[in-house]
C-alpha cells in the first residue's frame, strides 16, 4: 500500500513517516518545504500546498492510497485579532477540503486528519470523551471543527475518516509558547500561574500522536474521532515545580485570580496587543482532561510519555540549544 502523508515534513509527519517505513511500506510526503530527514533516502517527497488545489492534484492520489492530512497552521506564533481567520482557514480548513475533494476524485476512500482538542471550548463534563459538546472559543479551533464537518459530508459518500483530536503535542524542534516559561525560569523571575495551579495540564508527546496515526491505519480506518493525551496528569502547580527544581531555578509559582488574569488578557488582546491566544487563556484554570481510552479499546493505543518527562525533556532541549550543543531530536519529546 502506498502511503501519502500532507504536511509529511512537519512536526508528526517526520515521526509517521520512518514508522510506516519501517513497516515495508511505501511512503509519499507532500509538503511545502522538504528538510534534511534521513529517512528521504527511503521517501518520496513531492511540493505540495494544500491552499492550492491544483497542487494538491498533482500529488497523484490513486484509489487505494492510504492519506493522511497533518498539514495545518498552528496557534504559535500569536496572531492579532483581525488577522485570525485569513491565518488559518485557508491551511486548516480549505486546505483539507482540497485533500478531501482529490480523494474523491480518485476514489481514495482512507483518511487519518487531525484536528484539536480546542473544537471543545470550555470543559462541561470531565473527564472529556470525544462526545462533549462543541464549542470552540476562536479561529484556531472554528477551523479545526469546521473541517469535521467535511468529514462528516464525505463519510456520507463513502469515505472512512479517522479524527484525531490532541492535546498540545510535545516533541523536539518545536518549543512554541512554552519558551515563555523556560525563559521565566532560566532568569529565576516568577512564573504566574492562571489560577491556583490545583487543576492538571495534559499534554501529548509527537511519538503517540505518529503512533495514533499508524494504529488506525493498522485498525482499517474507522469512521470514529479520537482524542489523544497523556494519562493520569498532573497538577499545573506540581508539573512547574517539578520543573522548576530539575532547572536548579529559583522562579517561585505565583497563583493569581484566574478571572482578573482573563480579563487583562481580553483588553491586551482588544488593544491588538495579544500575549496568549484566548483559546489558550481562557481554559487555562480549567479541569481540560480528554478521556483517552476510546482510542485504547478501537486502536490498541496507548500513549507511552509522561507529562512530567515530556516537559523536562522539552526544557533540556530549550538549555541545549542555548548552550551551542546539538541535540539528538529521535529521542527528545519537547514542544
């Protein structure tokens, strides 16, 4: 079987594609820039923007390629206001609706895509099962939710769909907001917490989510959305202190109230001045655990990296880099 990763050299991508090599399987990655991976000695990779239809067609789709859609614009960098939706809805969701429409096309009926945690909003019942309702708090997740409603359309005519919805992904070469915090710590200064800090954070390493990708392939693609995460997280308090004391830092935690922190980051985010994209901010002091044991029962799944790990992992990666050293990116799970 052949298979065609979108957005293949990007963050999950360079983690599925070695795997499915490993399996004797052939590999196509279409993206719009093509890194020094070493496993391009066994994969082919065409130029591919998922904007374009017309260069999602000259991928070649044939109908029994097994796709897989892991292209997408991310919350970081932070966009302004105005400028969200023209962010990402022409990757997030034109672009799927092109890969989609191309399967159709060549009667490719085989899809893993992945989508967020973020199309739920705030938490209405914990743990979170990937029946809680819908209801995302910005352009990110709306884009993101949207492209579940394609997939609901072409589900009707035959395609089998496999959705994935993450946690924040941890892995290496990608720190995000999370140099932020490193920053704070390295300097010593305080790290704010919104909230108490009482309530847990969960994350989900790149290599489950490569995993979780490779698992529905193997499970025959069914039509069913998963959520992926990290199991039993802990508390926000506990994962910075944890951090905070494996860094040798001297940053002490300071909770805060979590509506007057909110509401700061309304006006600064009003005055085009954002800090933290409110779909991050505003569940930030909320019990957000997704129930990630549908994907155990239907796939077989389980994700192997703890949050506490992951965040040192991530830190070592952020010290390393300061430090001038190169750091072996197989084996570091970060951000």
């Amino acid at each position: 079987m052949r298979h065609v990763i979108f957005g293949g050299d990007g963050f999950v991508g360079r983690h599925l594609a070695p795997k499915l090599v490993a399996d004797g399987e052939e590999v196509v990655v279409a993206d719009i820039v093509k890194s020094d991976l070493p496993h391009y000695r066994s994969v082919r990779f065409v130029t591919c923007d998922v904007t374009d239809p017309a260069s999602v067609a000259k991928v070649g789709l044939k109908a029994d390629d097994m796709v897989y859609n892991l292209s997408a614009k991310m919350l970081s960098p932070i966009q302004v206001r105005a400028k969200r939706h023209d962010f990402f809805f022409p990757v997030n969701f034109h672009g799927t609706e092109h890969i989609m429409q191309a399967m159709g096309k060549a009667g490719a009926p085989k899809l893993v895509h992945y989508t967020t945690d973020m199309i739920y909003g705030h938490t209405v019942t914990q743990p979170m099962t990937e029946e809680h309702p819908v209801a995302p708090l910005g352009e990110y997740g709306w884009s993101k939710q949207k492209t579940e409603e394609l997939a609901a359309e072409w589900r009707k005519r035959g395609m089998s769909i496999s959705l994935f919805r993450p946690r924040l992904i941890i892995g290496p070469g990608r720190l995000g907001i999370l140099e932020k915090l490193f920053k704070l710590i390295d300097w010593n200064l305080p790290v704010p917490m919104i909230g108490s800090g009482k309530n847990p954070y969960q994350f989900i390493s790149v290599f489950d989510c490569a995993e979780a990708a490779r698992a529905a392939w193997k499970a025959g693609v069914p039509n069913e959305a998963y959520n992926l995460g990290s199991l039993n997280p802990p508390p926000v308090r506990k994962l910075l202190g944890d951090l905070i004391k494996h860094a040798g830092s001297k940053s002490l935690l300071i909770p805060t109230p979590g509506w007057a922190v909110k509401r700061t980051l309304d006006l600064l985010d009003l005055m085009n001045m954002p800090i933290m994209d409110p779909e991050q901010y505003l569940i930030a002091d909320e019990e957000c655990v997704l129930d990630v044991s549908k994907a155990e029962r239907q796939l077989g799944w389980v994700p192997q990296y703890r949050d506490e790990d992951m965040l040192i992992a991530a830190y070592s990666e952020y010290r390393a880099k300061k430090d001038g050293l190169a750091v072996n990116a197989n084996h570091v799970p970060a951000e």
